[in-house]
C-alpha cells in the first residue's frame, strides 16, 4: 500500500477533535478557576475514565520500562502545553489563544524539515502563508502593553509543546492510543500536582459544570481523539486540520461571550478555512490518484 494512503478515520477523528477544540477556550474562559485547578480536575476525571473504561491493569502490565520512560515525557510536554495555553486563555481571549496555538502547523513543519529531512513544498509553504495572513487579519494589534499581544505570545510557546506531541506520539505509535492517552493525562496530572499550592477551589455548581464538560468534551474526547489523527497523519495535513478550530472558537465566542467580529476578523477565518480546505484537499486527491495507479499497477501484473 502506498505510505500516502488516505486514512479516512484519522481524518474525520482530527475534524471532529478540531471542532471541540475551538469549543473548548470559551470553556475555560467561563470558569472563574484559574490554570491549575482547570488543569487538575480536567486530567484527574480523564485519566480515571481512559483507565477504566478503555486500558485497565492488563494494558499496563505489558509496558516495560523505555515505555513508561516514553509516556512519562509526553505528559511532561503536555502539561507544558496546557498551563500555557490556560494562562493564554486567561490573559487574552479564547479565539487568539486559540489563534495562537494554531502556528503549531509551522513548528511542525520546521520540526519535519530538521529532524526527519522532510523538506516542506511550495505548496506547504502557500497555504501556510494563507492561514499566516488570516492570523494577522484577525489579531487586533500588535503591542507588547496589551493583554492581546501578551496572551497571543504565550499561546506561541504553548504552540510549540504541542507541535511536539505528534512527534512522540508517532515515535511510540506501538503503544495503543488509549494507553498514550492515558499515560498523557496521568503524567500531566503529576505535573500539575507541582503546582497544588496555587489551585482554588471556590467554585460554584456552574464552575463544576464547565469543569465536567471540559474533562468529558474536551479532554477524554477531543484530546484522545487527536492523539489518534496525529499518530497516523502526516504533520502537514494535522496543522492544517487544526486551522478548523479557530473559526469554530470565534463563533463560539461571538454567540456566548459576545467577542466583537469585525468584517476583518471574519475574513481573517475565511483564508484559514480556505488553507484547510485546499491543503487536506489536494492530499486526499494525491492519496485517491496513488491508490488507483497501485491498483492498476496490480491488475497488469496479474495479467502478465
């Protein structure tokens, strides 16, 4: 089978994980807990739920060591993913940090480019360019003395701990995707644990239904989903699926947190769907005409 062959059900995981990540800010920007206690429920609730319901003690009865080594630093880069990206919630509004940490698509291609010598086309680059313009239409301005510029920055440093985890994710691809998913909340979770001191736990019956909805949604659900399209998809079409999720955050938040949306920012979400739709567009196309000349090249050899 050709290596760029079409996983269909990794493509429509990644969709579907997109779509709850652009929900998932406005979540967190509904709960009035700050980074660590968003992050200590949210991967408590997780990593209890994949253990039972999908993992068990036979599952991790067979990890040996290099393994628990391995599931043990994807969570340490995840929990450096999400406190950044919390505080960039926090800091700015939903859809930049979202915005944010969309340029993980560029940290993956870099990370592509120097590690496996995979050298990005023109036609990376293009639609890159795209999504990159729609960015900068959608950003308000470009200063170091407002909480937007602040927010969007570290949204850029979350970006680039969670353009890393596609790569461990493929590189322990023989560990089953729901012991990575575990393995990931866990070890996030002792992560976090660091910052115990910090959490607050005055929260309203409100707050602990964002809390639930954000554990369940968008964490058991859009996370494990992602860590699923990641491992299997090539690092260009994930960057760009990921575009997806800016959109759906900017309509979120302009029908429940009443964020303005100016024509510019609108158009700025046009160019970045316009990138995704083109970019895993021309994939599919690619894989489908490689498929049909495999098969074609099967049948005449039978007949020879």
């Amino acid at each position: 089978m050709p290596s760029k062959k079409l996983n269909t059900r990794s493509y429509i995981e990644g969709i579907l994980a997109s779509f709850l990540f652009g929900c998932t800010p406005v979540f967190i920007k509904k709960v009035s807990a700050n980074a660590y206690t968003i992050g200590v429920v949210r991967l408590a609730i997780a990593s209890i739920l994949v253990y039972f319901l999908f993992v068990g003690y036979k599952r991790l009865k067979g990890l040996n060591k290099k393994d628990w080594k391995s599931l043990a630093v994807i969570g340490l880069v995840f929990g450096l993913h999400w406190v950044t990206y919390f505080t960039a919630v926090k800091t700015a509004t939903p859809s930049l940090a979202i915005l944010g940490v969309s340029s993980f698509g560029i940290y993956l291609l870099l990370f592509d480019w120097l590690i496996h010598k995979k050298k990005p086309t023109a036609f990376n680059w293009a639609m890159i360019a795209l999504a990159v313009c729609g960015i900068l239409l959608i950003v308000p301005e470009f200063t170091l003395g407002n909480n937007y510029t602040l927010g969007l920055l570290i949204a850029l440093v979350s970006a680039f701990f969670f353009a890393i985890l596609p790569l461990l994710q493929q590189k322990n691809k023989h560990i089953h995707s729901y012991t990575r998913a575990w393995g990931q909340y866990s070890f996030a979770l002792i992560f976090f644990t660091f910052f115990i001191s910090e959490t607050e736990w005055n929260l309203s019956p409100s707050d602990w239904g964002y809390l639930g909805i954000l554990a369940i949604l968008c964490t058991l659900g859009a996370h494990t989903l992602w860590l699923r399209a990641t491992t299997n998809l090539p690092n260009t079409s994930s960057g760009l699926i990921y575009y997806l999720s800016i959109p759906v955050a900017m309509i979120v938040s302009y029908f429940f947190l009443d964020e303005a949306m100016p024509a510019q920012k609108i158009l700025g979400a046009v160019l970045i769907v316009m990138s995704n739709v083109i970019g895993v567009g021309r994939q599919i196309l690619r894989n489908q005409i490689a498929k049909r000349d495999l098969s074609n090249s099967e049948i005449k050899i039978n007949q020879g």
